[in-house]
C-alpha cells in the first residue's frame, strides 16, 4: 500500500511538473501547479502515515524514508511559500526535485519493503531525524528559488526576454526575498536538530553530526556575511545552490 | 430595426477637426438624449475622446437619421469636416464598437483606457433613458467581448514605448514598485516621461539632477521629487533602485567607479540603469557589475517595437473572437 501512494505521489509530481513546464515554454500561466502539488502531498502524507503505523514513530529508518520525508518536507515549503509569495512558477521548480528524490526512493533495495516496529524509541532521536529533514526541505526550495534567480538574472543580464520562462519567473526581488526567507527557516531549523543530536544517546562515533555542525556553519556563515556586509544576489543564489548540493552529497557519504 | 455608427477618429482626422466635434465627459449622456429628437431614432449613444467622437445610433429609420445627423453636424460646425466622417451600418457597426471596446482601433494597439471609456459613455446614455433594447444589448455583448479579448489574446501583452518597457523591467526587478526610489540625470522630456510612468506605478522617491539647476528644480516639482545640484548626485545613487540618464553630454556621465564606490553601502541590492542619451550617458562597463541589470535606448527601443509587433500579430485571433461572439448575439439590426 505505502508503495503505492509513493508511485502515485512521484507521477502526480512528475505530470504536474511536465504540465507546469509545458505552459511555461508557451508563455502562460498555469493556475494548476499549486492543486497538483496539493496531491503530491497527500499521497506522500498517506505514505508516511501507512510506515509511520508501521513503525510506530516517525517514519526516518534507512535512505528511502529518509529522502520520501525530504520530498514531503520540500512540498509542504513550496505549499505554504509558493501561494504567499504568488511563486507559482517555483512549483513547477520543486516538482523535478520532488521526483528525483522519490524516484531513487522506488529502486529496488532502497526501500525497506518490511518496515519493522521501532524499538527503544528516543523522542531527542526522533526531534533530530524529524528536525534536520524538515530543515533539508527548507535549504532545498531556497536552492530551487536560488536556481531560479539565477537563470533570471542572466536572461535580464544578457537582454534575453522573450521567453515563457521569463514572463512567468518572478520579480528578482521576490525571489531573493524569498530564498533568504527559507534560508533562515532552514536554518533554524537544523540548529534545533544539531541540539537534538547532542541530547540524544550516541552509540557511534557522530560523524554525521559533525557534518550538520559543518552544514550549519557554511549557512550560518553565508547568511551573516549576507545580513552584515551584504552580498550580491548571484552570489547569494550560487551559495545556497552549492551548499545544498555539497551538503545532500556529504550526507550521503557520512 | 436599424444600427448605426458615425463617427470620426485619429485615422480619419486631424485633431484640428477632432477637437470641433468632442463631446465635453460629463455631457455624454446629454448628447445621447438630445440626439433622440431626430425622427426615426430609438436609441443612441455618444462615445467622445480624445481620438475619437462617434455616435452608435439604432432605431427603425437609423440611417436616415444618420445622414440627418451628419447634416446638421455640417451645419453647426462646418461642412469642411464632412470627408472626415466614417459610417458603420448593422453588423459592421457592432464589430467595430467591438473593436474600439478592444482596443484594436485605438492609436495605441490594445491600449485598455478605451474600455473604461466606452463603459462611462455608456453609462451616462443609460442613466439618461438614451438606450433601449438594441444598443443595451450590443454595449453589454461588447464589454463581454472587451473582457474575453484580454484574457484570452496576447493583445495587451509587453510595453509599446520606450517609457513603458522600462517600466515593465523595473517590475520585472523589483516587483511592485512602491517604495522604490529613482534619480533622473538630464531633466530632457524622455527622462521625465519614463521617470512619470514609474511614479504612476508607485515609486515613491524621485530626485532629479541637471547641469541647468533651474530645470532640475522645474522638473523634481512636477513629480514630486527633490532636485540635486549636478556635482552632487554621486552619493545619492547610494540609496537609489533605478537610475535614468538622458543628459545631452558627449562622454559618459555614470562611470563604473561611480557606481562600485557606492556598492558596501547598497548592501549590492539590485540597481537598474536606463540609458536613454545618444551618445550613451552610462559606460557599458557598468553592466558588467553584478546586480546592475543596464539597459539603452536600442534594447528598450527594440523590445517596444517587438510587442507592437506581437500585438499585431493578436489583431486577427481578437477578429475571429468578435465574429463568433457577435454571432452568438444574433442582435436586431444586425
């Protein structure tokens, strides 16, 4: 069953993103992104619910959990971001990244087909799986916004407008608005998941933790350098993209 | 039953001629009713601005009322205006309300102020009992029309000046442009046109600086602004979002160090230079800083000129929409 709302939610996303994607190459707006997004959440919300009663605790156990939760995680970002910023376009951003975590979720092996009961539940354990996740989906859309911003800025630079694309792309203020927003989010965030992590009992050495310190201070750093000395919005933008992409690598080594 | 339009607009007139016959904007409905006194007319409605003066006429002898219309129009202001006039009968005349409610007969393709225009003209003949049946049904079918055109056509897509398109980048930037502050170098009539259309839509600061402080001065009253010697303009790109320069120098007048000196201090926030001058007032090197996004007059001339053409290029589709509403219509008189 979980298996299938997770199929489900990974074709709702990937025909809402080529639909998305579709209207913005012809130029138009498309009003749906936001309702297609609405149903990749509550297909991962069904997902999460059949192995979180399965597991009897936050469904974080292994990487296929793990990346479903960050999928979740970036939808429910886009869902409360995306309406109140009019950022429609950043739907149809989120819905690729959205698939890909998902679908590496689907191959073969990466998804326990048997969740177990969780036994000795920790709720510092589980306040840090859940935290840190959360947080990821946040540094995500920042990275999805930062993307975004990007490619406006060079079409602006360069004097290229006629596109779909850049009808349909968001101010740049917005977008810079709008990706620091998710920056701070994230971040506060993840330090409440690192503190988590240090409260919680420890039986290996904690190496991913010193990775998440290492993530925080490479954010935390970016978004100081940004509210003391400023930084230009390119800069702002490549940062995040980077950091997010380095960071999802590292924890996949970790 | 008989339809009827008369009129004469920026096409067919020049405004020497138009000015004689415009209709003062409070007097629509007035002329409506007075128009009523013309044997074989039921309803009418006049619609005058500043291109256009016509008057939709319906009623079982519409056309001879009409030509009755023309002549003592010929009377009371002269009969040289005479070639000026165009009439529209039946379906004609209801495609082409049509196409002025669209703005496809306007000077400025799709241009919207016309519909706002048409609908108060309208108004005032209803509210003085000028229209019945036949013109109620055509003027609701047409602001129907009016409203289908712009949601579903390209018709009012991209700006089609210079001014506009600067706008329309300047939003593009930073989003709603309350609370946006702009300095204007070169107090010249491009300069003031693109800097007003950016206070229409909400800058709210706007200083304005030239070599003739006089003119500075002139200029910075008329929006509201505060006028800044020339030598002293420097520090203020400091806290400004858009720059427009249009002064008549022959070298550069915003220079890249101009702009770097003031960058810690901007936090590097976006900044957006116009250059309307020829020769150009801003060293293209400037564009090559981070978050200038800089634009001259070829590229904002180009980009107007590329939405009138897609504009044009909507005139057909817009046809086909008011064809196919007007059948459904099925209007008497029609």
């Amino acid at each position: 069953m979980d298996r299938w709302f997770l199929i489900a939610a990974t074709a709702l996303a990937a025909v809402g993103g080529v639909i998305g994607m579709w209207s913005v190459h012809k130029g138009t707006r498309n009003r749906w992104t936001v309702i297609w997004m609405i149903a990749v959440f509550a297909a991962q919300l069904g997902f999460l619910s059949v192995r979180g009663e399965a597991r009897a605790a936050c469904p974080l156990v292994g990487l296929g959990e793990i990346l479903v939760f960050l999928a979740w995680s970036l939808t429910l970002f886009y869902l409360v971001v995306g309406p109140t910023y009019r950022l429609s376009l950043l739907g149809v951003f989120t819905a690729p990244v959205v698939v890909v975590f998902q679908a590496v979720a689907l191959l073969p092996g990466v998804l326990d087909p048997d969740p177990q009961r969780v036994t000795g539940s920790d709720p510092w354990r589980e306040t840090h799986a859940a935290m840190s996740v959360l947080s990821y989906g946040s540094l995500a859309l920042a990275a999805v916004a930062g993307v975004m911003f990007l490619v406006l800025d060079r079409q602006l630079k360069d004097h290229h407008l006629q596109s779909g694309l850049f009808r349909n792309l968001p101010p740049v203020r917005e977008l810079l608005k709008s990706m620091v927003r998710l920056l701070w989010i994230g971040v506060a965030l993840l330090s409440i998941g690192i503190i988590a992590g240090f409260l919680m009992p420890r039986q290996s050495g904690g190496g991913h933790l010193v990775a998440a310190l290492a993530v925080w201070t490479g954010y935390a750093g970016l978004l100081s350098v940004r509210l003391v000395r400023g930084l230009t919005g390119r800069r702002t933008a490549t940062v995040a993209v980077l950091l997010f992409v380095v960071s999802l690598s590292v924890f996949a080594l970790v | 039953m008989e339809l009827v339009c008369v009129g004469l607009n920026h096409r067919t007139a020049p405004v020497e001629v138009r000015e004689r016959f415009a209709v003062p904007a409070g007097k629509l409905g007035e002329s409506a009713k007075q128009l009523l006194e013309i044997e074989g007319l039921g309803e009418s409605v006049v619609l005058s601005t500043c291109n256009r003066t016509e008057f939709y006429l319906a009623g079982d002898h519409a056309e001879d009322a009409a030509a009755t219309l023309r002549r003592k129009l010929a009377e009371s202001h002269g009969a040289d205006s005479d070639p000026h006039w165009y009439e529209h009968h039946r379906l004609s005349a209801a495609k082409h309300l049509c196409r002025v409610v669209c703005g496809l007969d306007s000077m400025v393709l799709g241009e919207t102020e016309i519909f706002g225009q048409a609908k108060e003209a309208y108004r005032q003949a209803l509210d003085a009992g000028a229209t019945s049946g036949v013109l109620n049904r055509l003027f609701q079918r047409a602001f129907g029309v009016g409203k289908k055109v712009r949601t579903d056509t390209r018709i009012q897509e991209g700006a089609t000046s210079v001014a506009g398109a600067s706008v329309e980048l300047a939003e593009k930037i930073f989003g709603k442009l309350a609370g946006c502050r702009v300095i204007v170098i070169g107090a010249g009539e491009m300069s003031r046109q693109t800097a007003q259309a950016l206070v229409s839509r909400g800058a709210s600061s706007v200083f304005v600086t030239n070599r003739s402080f006089d003119k500075a001065e002139a200029l910075a009253a008329e929006m509201g602004g505060r006028a800044v010697k020339f030598d002293e303009w420097q520090p203020v790109l400091a806290g400004v979002d858009v720059v427009i320069s249009s002064t008549s120098a022959p070298h550069p007048v915003v220079l890249p160090h101009h702009i770097e000196s003031v960058r810690r201090v901007r936090k590097f926030r976006p900044l957006f230079l116009i250059d309307i001058a020829v020769p150009r007032d801003i060293d293209p090197a400037c564009g090559d800083i981070e978050e200038v996004y800089l634009y001259d007059i070829d590229t904002l001339e180009q980009l107007a000129d590329e939405a009138r053409t897609r504009r044009q290029r909507q005139i057909a589709e817009c046809d086909r929409i008011i064809e196919e509403e007007l059948r459904k219509l099925n209007l008497p008189g029609t």
